[in-house]
C-alpha cells in the first residue's frame, strides 16, 4: 500500500511526547541532552 504523504509532513506528524522520545535510541538522546541543558523536565 502506497501512501501519499510527503517526507516532511510525516515528520511532523510523528509524536513529539517524552515517553514517545524514550521509545527510541535517538529520542533518548535527545532527552538527555535536553536535562542536561535545563534540568530535570
């Protein structure tokens, strides 16, 4: 099944929650940087 939707826009409508980031290596990473620069959040 093709979709039709364009790279950018599915990007956007990926996820953006903590537990959303948790799931994946990046995600963990990038929440980890994120409590580095402010803390915990």
């Amino acid at each position: 099944m093709h979709l039709k939707i364009r790279s950018s826009k599915s990007k956007k409508a990926k996820k953006t929650g903590f537990r959303t980031r948790q799931k994946s290596a990046g995600g963990r990473k990038v929440n980890r940087r994120q409590r580095a620069r402010h803390g915990s959040f």
